[in-house]
C-alpha cells in the first residue's frame, strides 16, 4: 500500500514539474514565464519529496528531516525569487518582449 501512494506522489509530482517546464518554456513573456517555475514546479518537487518521504520513511529508518528541510527552503526561496525577479524586471525596463515576434510590448507604466 505504502508503494502505491508514493507511486502517486511520485507521477503527481511529475506531471506537475512537466507542466510547469513546459509554461517556462512555451509562455511569451518574463512575467507569465514566472508562473511555471513557481507554481507548478514548486508543487512538483514538493510531490516528489512527499514520496520520498514517504519511501524512506516506510523503510523503518523513521522520519527524514533532509526532506523537510528541502521542502521549506524551496517552498520560501522560490516565490521569493520570483518576487524579486519581476520586480527587477519592472524596474529596469517595464517592457516585456514578445518572443514570437521579438518586439517589445507596451506596459501600463508608459502608458499613463
């Protein structure tokens, strides 16, 4: 029983970092391409280190603290850095590019 639940954290969480790749990779701009590896990859991982938790755990050696540990830095270190990326982004420009068409769009602080 204990293999099938950490089969299921383990496809759960891959699926979710397949998706969150993906919008990395295929969303247009900085500020949606933000979204991916914050949200859906976070919870990816986090799924990921459920299972492992789950499997170590199982194998009687108790509770394993890396995983947690893991766990809390990357759940507050990844909005965060997020935070601060977009941030710096409004900062420096307040544009973002289309890469499909490679021409910079007009955001709401040029244009007021």
């Amino acid at each position: 029983m204990l293999e099938l639940f950490t089969s299921l954290f383990l496809l759960i969480g891959g699926v979710f970092a397949l998706i969150g790749s993906i919008g990395l990779a295929r969303l247009p701009d900085l500020f949606t391409r933000l979204h991916g590896p914050t949200k859906a990859t976070t919870l990816g991982v986090g799924g990921i280190l459920i299972a492992s938790m789950l499997h170590f755990g199982g194998q009687g050696n108790g509770l394993s603290v890396h995983e947690l540990l893991v766990t809390l830095f990357l759940f507050t270190t990844a909005p965060v850095s997020a935070y601060l990326v977009a941030r710096t982004m409004l900062h420096l420009s307040g544009k973002s590019v289309d890469t499909g068409t490679g021409r910079q769009g007009i955001s709401d602080k040029e244009t007021s």
